[in-house]
C-alpha cells in the first residue's frame, strides 16, 4: 500500500538563526526582568539630579535620652557590642552601627541606613546618653538605594546584579538588531550619533 512521497527531513537552524533566536529569547527574558529596576533607577536618578525638589524629602528630627545598663563597660574598655543592643532595644534604633570612639570622658556611636542616621553619644562618668535621630523621606531614602548609600552588602548585590542584567539587555538587544537588515543600518546610524552626542556632553561637563 503506498504511503506517498516520503516527507523531507527537516533542516535544523543555522548557526546564524540560531544565534538570533538565542539573543531574541534572552532579550525577552532578562528585559522583564529588568523593568522594574529600569524604573526604580531612572526615577530615582532624576531625583538625585534634582536636589532642590522638595517634595517627598522632609526631615524628621528628634532628640532621645537614657542610661546604659551595667556592664557596658567591660575592663575600662566600651563594650560596643552590648551598647548597640541597648539603644536597639530601648530606643528602636535601626541601621548599621558603626563609627564608634571613645576618649576619656565620652564614646561616640553611629547608625546609619538609608534616609536615616542616629548619633548617640555617651558620657563614660555615668553612662548617660543622648541620641540624636534623624529620619528623611522617601525620595531621600529612594536617593540613597539609588546610590548604595548605607545600604548594607544585600542591597549592594542587587545593584550589581541589576547592572549586570540591564547590561544584557543592552547588548542581546544591539544583537537582534544586527539581524535587521531593513532597519539595521538606518539604527546604527542613530545609535552612533546618540554616542558620540552624549560623548561630547561628558567632556564638557568636566572640561
């Protein structure tokens, strides 16, 4: 019983078609990724370039006293450590502590995090403190993830990862577009001259 003709076996994909079917599915993928962190950044960098906007960038201070407990002070030497957890606990201080000095008569302790310092200083004599609080905005605090301003390290990763993925997007995105013929040229074109104009703004912004 005849079958018909024998269907042609199918040609696999080009090296080259291959490629672009690659650049065209990281594109997609790391693209959707990415719009968020596009968005968060180019806000915030129009902030960061406008610090003389005002909205969203009040200030909140405030002055909070106590006395450490006994034994913040551990054979003549300050027991960071133990200060830190008590101002956390009596005061809900937050941040990163660091900063820390101590002289013969008071020690100096730090909190910083984004949009947000606590400078508490102690006196050694009766271990009597004052702490002063200050709590920005939220531009501010935007501000500050922007720049990985007293972030901590997990924030820094994803700065870094987000580079990272937006500079794939930017390069599968220029690959696809060598693959254009009918656009390719015309684009490139335009690209070139959108570098060389941003080249020519940088060197005059620091000539």
């Amino acid at each position: 019983m005849s079958t018909g003709p024998a269907r042609p076996a199918r040609r696999g994909r080009s090296s080259r078609a291959q490629a672009n079917v690659t650049l065209r599915w990281l594109h997609t993928y790391t693209s959707m990724i990415s719009l968020l962190v596009v968005l968060f950044f180019a806000l915030t960098g129009i902030t960061l370039n406008h610090p003389d906007w005002v909205f969203g960038t009040g200030e909140v201070r405030s002055e909070l006293t106590g006395t450490m407990p006994v034994g913040w002070i551990t054979d003549g030497k300050v027991n960071w450590l133990t200060v830190a957890e008590t101002l956390r606990a009596d005061q809900n201080l937050k941040g990163r502590a660091g900063d820390t000095r101590a002289d013969d008569r008071e020690a100096d302790i730090s909190f910083v995090g984004p949009g947000y310092s606590a400078d508490t200083v102690i006196d050694l004599k009766t271990g009597t403190y004052t702490v002063n609080v200050l709590q920005q905005g939220a531009v501010a605090v935007m501000n500050d993830l922007h720049r990985g301003r007293d972030t901590g390290g997990a924030w820094k990763w994803v700065i870094d990862l987000s580079g990272a993925v937006l500079a794939l997007v930017a390069v599968t995105g220029i690959g696809i577009l060598l693959y254009m013929k009918k656009t390719r040229t015309q684009a490139l074109s335009v690209m070139g001259v959108a570098a060389v104009a941003v080249l020519a703004l940088a060197w005059h912004a620091i000539a």
